[in-house]
C-alpha cells in the first residue's frame, strides 16, 4: 500500500510551526532563548513583594516641622555638649535648644538695647565709606521696653524688634552652635573695625557663652547688644569662654 509524500510531509511542516511559535512567541525569559541560573532564580523568587502605602515620605518632624535634633551630650575629652557649649557658671541659665521650645501666648517684657560706642574710640580703623554709619552717642537702639511670647529667644526679640524699628540685621544660621550668628547690624559688620571686632550679647549683664538661639528669655530680662572692637576686653568681657564666635551669636 502506497502512502502519499504529502500525509507525511504535511504533518511535520505543521510541528515544525508549532515549535517556533513555542520557542521565540512568548515573553518568559526561557521562550525567549535564555534562562535565568538557578542560582538568580531562586533568588528572584525568594524577593517578597513591597508596599509604600504606609511608608513616610519624609523623616519624622517636630511640631516645629524640622527633623528633630539630637540632645547634645558632653564630651569627656572636652566637657562641651554637642554645640561646644562649656558647663554654664552655676546660677546662670542653661541653653534651650530651640527646635524643643513651643512658644505660647503669655506676654512678658524685657528691656532690649543696640549700641557700637566702642567704634567712637577707634574711628581710625574704620573705613571712611562707614563712618556716619555711627551714631554720635554710639546707640543704634536705646533701652527699649519690648514684649516677647513664653519660649522666646534673644535672637527672636532681636529679629522682630529690629526690623519693626527699620534696622538693618543680617545674620546667618549656624548648625554648629544651633543658633543664629549676628554678622551686622546697622550695616556695621564683625571685622570693620579689625580682625577682632564684631557683636556680642549681653544679658542681665552676663555674656552667655552659647548662642541667641539658645537663650530663652524671662520676664524683666535686660539684652543689650555690643560691638565689641577688641575681643570683648573693651567691654570688660574679655577672655570670654568659647571664643567671640561663640559669644555673639
């Protein structure tokens, strides 16, 4: 009995379709001529499924919507905290960091004054294009009765207060000492009258050796802000611990 040609041929050109529509058709790696190694493909499979519903997009903040600040401990090498503070003579009011302080609403006074007298000593070694800058009494701002909020700092009051009064302040934020730094005011600038010279601050005649930001004010406090042109010696503050850097901002 004779078989046709085309039973036979048929039959294998239709397996032959098949296979090729088997082998490069599909979209798995191994339909499509390479396979994973067992060794990843195990690995692929053992990776749990994730979820980002849940998950903050941000690192936890404070009230006051900044991240939170580590409470600066002190260094047995050094004895200064985390901002290079040194102990706080005993009686004295400690720093408070401000990113820990919610301001309230109960309304105090305290007594806040500017003054650059010491430039009037050394008008030699202050540039001629900055010497009507100072006032002939030295006061940029007089003894001036101010309110402030409970939790407030120096620098708040200062800030505020300058520039309701339409004094020119600038200051930069100073992570290292977490607190602002008071680079000039009355546009009279630290270094203008010598590599020494610069602001500090004073309160209740004490000259805090931490930051503005850090010194959270009471009811009756005195601040007065000094230009200091020589390391704060001709103020009678000099030798102050931490360095005028520290000292005036």
């Amino acid at each position: 009995m004779r078989i046709s040609k085309w039973r036979i041929i048929v039959p294998i050109l239709i397996v032959a379709v098949l296979t090729a529509a088997f082998y490069f058709g599909g979209d798995s790696a191994g339909l499509q001529g390479w396979q994973l190694s067992e060794a990843a493909a195990s690995a692929e499979a053992s990776v749990a499924p994730t979820s980002t519903v849940n998950a903050p997009s941000t690192a936890p903040t404070d009230t006051a919507g900044a991240a939170p600040t580590p409470t600066p401990t002190a260094s047995s090498e050094t004895g200064t905290d985390a901002y290079q503070t040194a102990p706080v003579p005993s009686g004295l009011p400690e720093p408070v960091e401000p990113e820990a302080v919610s301001v309230g609403t109960a309304a105090y006074t305290c007594t806040l004054s500017v003054s650059c007298a010491t430039i009037l000593s050394n008008m030699d070694a202050l540039g001629a294009e900055k010497q009507t800058l100072v006032p002939e009494d030295g006061w940029i701002l007089k003894p001036t009765s101010v309110t402030f909020y409970e939790g407030e700092s120096v620098f708040n009051v200062l800030s505020r207060t300058l520039k309701q009064q339409g004094i020119h302040l600038e200051f930069v934020n100073t992570p290292g000492y977490n607190s602002a730094y008071i680079e000039g005011i009355g546009n009279l600038y630290e270094f203008d009258v010598g590599e020494l010279s610069g602001w500090l601050y004073r309160v209740n005649g004490w000259v805090p050796n931490y930051g503005c930001s850090r010194y959270q004010l009471q009811n009756g406090d005195v601040i007065e802000w000094l230009f200091t042109c020589d390391m704060g010696y001709d103020l009678g503050s000099g030798g102050m611990t931490g360095g005028l850097q520290n000292e005036k901002s």
